[in-house]
C-alpha cells in the first residue's frame, strides 16, 4: 500500500529576525493510487513540501508515513533511496555524455540488478514511455519532449510505488505540454502507482488530479476533487488562483436561514451565507465569466451595462462591461452573438455558480506579498 499521510508538516527557512515559513502546518492524506496535485503560484512551497515527500529535507514540525510506517518527523527522516519512491525534478537533467539506456539503467545499477534484468526492464519503461527502440540514441538526438520521457523513464525503472513529480512539463511548448499529460494520466492509470505532482498551472491541475491541495504561502487552502475547487473555491484565494473570476463588492442586505440576499451594483443576487458573515456586511461575490449570459434588453431579469471591450476569439467572445456603478465585469459568452464596443446590454448571472465571501483585508489584494513571512 502507498498510501501518503502527512500531518503537521513544517518546514522554515533561515534563521534570525528573516525566517521564512516555506511550509506551515500542512496536512493531507493521500490514498493509494491517486494523483494528487500541489497547486500554487511559485513560491508558495509546492517544492519544499515534494522534497520533504521525497525525504531530501527534514521538517522542522510533523511526520510524513506511508501505510503504518513512519519517514520523515524532526527526529528521524528515512534517505531518500530507501522510501521506495520516484522523483521527476524541477529542472530535470538527463546525463548529455550517456545514451538513453545508460540514463534509464542508472538506478538499477545503484540497486544492483543483474545485467540481464536490468537490460530487460529498461527496454519495458522505453516502451511503456513511448521511447522503445531509441535506447542507443543520446540525448542531443531527442526532442525536448523525448528529453522529458527519458527523465521519466530513469524515475519509473526502480519500480516506485509513489513516483513525484515537480513542475516536469513546464520546458515544453504549449503543444506538447498537452500531449504529455495526457500520456502521464495514462501512465498512472496503467501502472496504478501513486502520483503525487507539482505545478503552478491551474488547467494542468484540473485536468490531471483526483485531488487537488492549493497552496498560498506555505499554507494549504483547500484539498478536495478539481471540480469541488473549481465550483466551490474555500476561499477568495482559492476563487482567484483557479482561472477568471470577478470578485464584485457587495453588501448582504438580508439573512434567511442559511441564504442571503445580497446586493451589488444594481442588482440583488440570493446566495448560499458562508459562517462568519451577518446582515449589514461587506462582501464580495465570486462570479465566473462563463456564469453570466446576455439576455433580452428591457425585461425585468436583466442587468444593464456597458460593452467596454470585447475579444473575439473564435470559440467565444470575451468581453469586459461595466456596470451602473461603474464596476467592471469579464463574460465569456459564445461567439455567434456580437455585442458591439459601447453597446447597452442586459445581462443574467447565473447565482447557483456564484460564491460568497467576507470582504478581504486590504494587504491581501496585493499580489507582491505571496511569500509570506513567518511570524
Ligand atoms: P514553489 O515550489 O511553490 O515555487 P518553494 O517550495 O521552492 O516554492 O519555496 C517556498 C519558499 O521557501 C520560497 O520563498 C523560497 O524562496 C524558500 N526556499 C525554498 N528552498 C529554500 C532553501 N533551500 N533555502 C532558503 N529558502 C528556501
Ligand atoms: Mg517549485
């Protein structure tokens, strides 16, 4: 069983008056056979808590077990060529002066795997990667995309039980970045080993994860199913890190129950009432740009507003309004129909798609403080 539980985790940074909290009290539990995705801008300590993983780093608080067996606490931390575990890095090299196999051998040999074996399971990982045949190549014979195959190869010949990956596509185009997940999702269903993957790229993490833990500051800020964070944000942190959102001043002008009415420029919306929030509040609502459609100028549903800018792009329009107030708004909308730059128009927001949040403190809108400091 490679089933990951991690409990406390910490890990700070420096020392002094300048220590950095680069991992605070992170727990999640991983089950065997998942793929389970570290989201987060840089920064946030996707990498440190992978290393921790990995055992090249020794937390300052909390353990890390896989089953029953404990490998990383402050006390004791298990080297990392015995936890039974792959890992793809960051900047992952492959040796320029060695052919493929020779790169793809190397942990066997550390292992001391009989020649015979050894040349067996190499020629099974190429194949299995999409490299079978191409063992005598070196790697200024590959393409970036082969150079990514062979770094994985070499991680998955041990026969890990957990592999880990860390930001492994980002040296790739746009094209083949796609390509390749697609092929890892495939990879990990096939061999069913557990993958626990690292990457700052939102649509990477949706399209890849059963699981997804976002991270902001070392903190963790949710752990749950892509769609879960993508529908239902915990947070303003959350709603913003994954793709476009609006987050519209608001007021909640009335509870009922667990719903409030809630007012923003113009137009009144009844949403689910998150705790911590009361009648007379600041808030701000989440809206998704693909949640607001045009409708009909003149009927009682409608908001008005102002087409300020609009982008087409061929499979939908994007367009920027601007509301009564003078707030502005990002639609989605299907192309076929044109809403003009400085066209009045009506617009319907979808509230089952919106989220509620208590309005942020000021420092929190500022994008150059993600690395927080510990305190
Ligand atoms: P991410 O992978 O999410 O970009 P990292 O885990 O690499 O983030 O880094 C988290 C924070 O910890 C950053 O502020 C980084 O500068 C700091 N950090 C990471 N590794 C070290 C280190 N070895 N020494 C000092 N600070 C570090
Ligand atoms: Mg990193």
């Amino acid at each position: 069983m490679a089933a990951i539980s991690i409990n406390g985790l910490s890990k700070r940074y420096g020392m002094g008056k300048t220590v950095l909290a680069a991992v605070k009290d992170f727990s999640i539990e991983i089950a065997d056979g998942e793929f389970v995705t570290l989201l987060g801008p840089s920064g946030c300590g996707k990498s440190t808590t992978l290393r921790l993983v990995a055992g090249y780093v020794r937390p300052d608080g909390g353990s890390i077990r896989v089953g029953d067996r404990l490998l990383s606490s402050p006390d004791s931390v298990v080297p990392p060529e015995a936890r039974g575990m792959g890992m793809v890095f960051q900047n992952y090299a492959v040796w320029p002066h060695k052919s493929v196999a020779e790169n793809v051998v190397f942990g066997l040999r550390v292992q001391k795997v009989s020649r015979g074996e050894a040349q067996r399971r190499v020629e099974r990982i190429l194949d299995i990667v999409g490299l079978a045949g191409l063992g005598g190549r070196f790697p200024n014979e590959l393409s970036g995309g082969q150079q990514q195959r062979v770094a994985l190869a070499r991680s998955l010949v041990v026969e890990p039980t957990i592999l880990l990956l860390d930001e492994p596509l980002s040296n790739l185009d746009a094209k083949l970045r796609e390509h390749m997940r697609a092929e890892l999702k495939a990879l990990q269903r096939r061999t069913g080993i557990t993958f626990v993957y690292v990457t700052h790229d939102q649509a990477e993490a949706l399209a890849l994860s059963d699981r997804i833990a976002v991270m902001h500051r070392g903190v963790l800020q949710q752990y749950g199913a892509p769609r879960e964070i993508y529908a239902k944000p915990a947070n303003r942190i959350v709603a913003d890190f994954m793709g476009l959102v609006n987050l519209l001043p608001a007021t909640i002008a009335a509870v009922n129950g667990g719903s409030a009415r809630v007012a923003a420029s113009g137009f009144h919306l009844d949403l689910a009432l998150p705790p911590g929030l009361a009648a007379g509040d600041a808030a701000e609502i989440a809206i998704r740009p693909e949640s607001i459609r045009f409708v009909a100028p003149g009927g009682s549903a409608g908001v008005a507003a102002q087409v300020a800018e609009q982008t087409y792009l061929g499979n939908l329009s994007e367009y920027r309004l601007v509301l009564a107030g003078g707030e502005t708004l990002r639609v989605q909308a299907p192309a076929a129909a044109d809403h003009p730059v400085g066209a009045t128009v009506a617009i319907a927001v979808d509230a089952a798609q919106c989220n509620l949040f208590p309005k942020a403190a000021p420092d929190s809108r500022n994008p150059n403080l993600h690395q927080g400091q510990a305190t």
